[in-house]
C-alpha cells in the first residue's frame, strides 16, 4: 500500500475522482489533511467529509474550461516507512485565469511539492500533510522573490542588500 504505486493513485484520484480519493482516507472524523492551517492561519485542519470535499474540490479537473485552470501532479518519487509514504511530485496549472488572484495571463505555471501520508493498520490515510512550493509560482507570474542559495560554497549574504 505505501508504494510508488499508491502514491500515484493517490495524485490521479486527487485530480480525477474526488469519492474515490476519499475512499483512501479512514472514516469520517478519523483522518486529518493539514492544508488549511497553512493556507489560511485562521482555519483549522480537513477533519469531516464535508471538509474534505470543500477543501479538495479545487484540486479536482472536472471541468477543463474552469477558471481555476487544470492542475496535474505527477509522482517523481515516493520513499515508504513503517505505516508511513513521502511523495515528491510536479506540479503544473495550465489555463488558470488567476492564481492567488494574480492574473495568470496564458502562462504554464510549474513548481514541485511533497505530501506525508501516515496509515492506520487497514491501510487507510489518517494524516496527509501536503505543500507545495509556491514561490517559484510567484516568480512566473512576475513577482519579485529572492531565493539564493545559501548552501553554496561562497555565497556572500551581502549579496541581497539593495
């Protein structure tokens, strides 16, 4: 269950076929998805099947003429654990007239992101934390966000003084 294999399942049914992904989570109220308290510092965790339709329906593609564009995320990697998967994935939004209200304007927008997934014994979801990294997004649709590479040999933080 915790496989490459499961992971993709879990992206296709995610943008596909919201029941069917809800049918990877445990029961009503036994699951959390920690999206929104990341989204939104004043909401709380997707904990309810009402929760997990509101909050997930944007990521399904129903309908390809949407102004919330199509999104696809495509599994690169998944490393398993005890009762426990870490997804790495693409991501692209094509068609998508705004995003985080910033007006699209045609282009492709592309990042990568990563989902933890912990399992009860049935191997049913329990916790799904997600994120995507939005900051690459932000400099596509022209934004001005510094991202250096601190990591490197001789990089010199005076470098982003103005």
């Amino acid at each position: 269950m915790t496989d490459i294999n499961f992971a993709r399942t879990w992206a296709d049914t995610r943008q596909n076929d919201l029941a069917a992904h809800r049918a990877l989570y445990a029961a009503s109220e036994e699951f959390v998805i920690e999206t929104r308290m990341v989204d939104d510092h004043l909401g709380d965790t997707v904990s309810t099947d009402e929760e997990f339709t509101d909050a997930l329906t944007v990521f399904t593609n129903k309908d390809t003429a949407s102004p919330q564009g199509v999104q696809t995320i495509t599994v690169t990697e998944a490393f398993p654990g005890n009762r426990h998967l870490m997804i790495h994935w693409d991501w692209t939004l094509e068609g998508a007239s705004t995003y985080r209200g910033l007006p699209v304007e045609g282009r492709t927008l592309t990042s990568k992101g990563s989902t933890f997934l912990q399992f009860d014994q049935s191997g049913k979801i329990v916790l799904e934390s997600t994120i995507l990294n939005e900051n690459p997004v932000f400099q596509q649709l022209g934004l001005p966000i510094i991202t250096p590479h601190y990591w490197e040999e001789g990089f010199d933080p005076a470098s982003l003084a103005v």
